[in-house]
C-alpha cells in the first residue's frame, strides 16, 4: 500500500471514531467539545505527514564497488 493510501486509510478510521463518538454523545456542549478536539488531532497529525509528502524523493545511492580479493603475504613463510 502506498503511502497516499495508509494516509487516506488512517484518516478514515479517526473520521469514522470522531463521528461515532460525536454521534452518541447526548449534550450539545460535549459534542461541539468534541468536534473541536478530533478537529484538532486531525490537524495536528496532517502537518507532519504533509511534510512527508512534499518532500523531492530521495536518488538511490550508487551502487557500491565490488571488493576486490587480495592474497596475504607469506612474509618469507613457505606453506
């Protein structure tokens, strides 16, 4: 699943919570309460998952140099 996708799937679930919650609370006060708060988590949880999503994507690194085997030297030692 894509980022853009997790992100819509999230929001959906916190929408679909807020509105339940909202939906059973009985006192207008409580509820306008409410909406204010899921309001502002939601806000609150968009700002850095914007900053994710603006960002330029990242050039994949070079790939790197295969090592190269180099015998030991025997230092005058005969095997």
């Amino acid at each position: 699943m894509s980022v853009l996708g997790t992100v819509a799937v999230l929001f959906l679930i916190v929408f679909g919570a807020a509105a339940y919650a909202i939906f059973h609370l009985k006192l207008t006060p409580v509820r306008i309460a409410a909406v204010l708060l899921a309001l502002g988590a939601l806000v609150t949880a968009l700002v850095p998952i914007v900053r994710i999503l603006a960002e330029p994507p990242q050039p994949p690194p070079p790939p790197a140099a295969a090592a190269v085997h180099v015998p030991a030297e025997h230092h005058g030692q005969e095997a």
